[in-house]
C-alpha cells in the first residue's frame, strides 16, 4: 500500500510539472533571481547561475508558446517591481549566450 501511494505521488508531481502551466514565483522567479545585481546596476557581469537559469528558461520558452507567454508576463511584472537597468538586461542575451524570447523593454508584448 505504501509503494502505491508513493508511485501515485511521484506520477502526480511529474504530471503537475508538465501540465504547460509557468508559476512565475516557483518556476521563473528562482531561475532570475540572481540576475537582481546585474540588472539593478550592483554587478558588472552576470552570475553563472543568471546565465544558467535564463538559458534554461529560453530552452523552455522555445519549445511551447503558451510557456514563452507565461514566462514573458512573469518578467513583465519583475521587471515593473524593480528599477531595472534596461541597457544592462538587454546585454544578457549575449553575455549569457542564449537567444531572447521577447523584447526586453520595460513594457513587452508577451502576446507574440
């Protein structure tokens, strides 16, 4: 009864992961999160773990367009809570070597 249960929650946190639904504060937020000193002008370069946690965030927003939104409305609204250097934020595509998923301007279409 025990392996039962613990196979039905296993199937279940694998099925929740996958359902194409983006938490902005479980799956977005950890993965910028130590962008903050680049992008609020701290840092003169970004962290590894910035350029890591955007790159797998582009993988993702590549593969599924409802997913590219959501994370796209998720940067929207971080971006409007802090005083981001846009020119800085702009330079992460190439600093971090991935390719852009949206504009990064203080107020993006995520629509696209």
């Amino acid at each position: 009864m025990g392996k039962i249960l613990l196979t039905l929650f296993a199937l279940a946190l694998i099925f929740g992961q996958t359902n194409g639904v983006i938490q902005c504060g479980t799956d977005v937020l950890p993965k910028v999160k130590p962008c903050g000193g680049f992008v609020l002008g701290q840092d003169a370069k970004p962290t590894q773990d910035c350029c890591v946690g955007l790159q797998d965030l582009a993988k993702i927003a590549a593969a599924s367009q409802s997913d590219r939104k959501d994370i796209c409305i998720c940067f929207k609204a971080l971006m409007k809570a802090g005083q981001v250097n846009f020119e800085k934020a702009k330079q992460l595509p190439h600093l971090c070597n991935f390719t852009s998923f949206m504009p990064i301007t203080p107020n993006p279409d995520c629509s696209k």
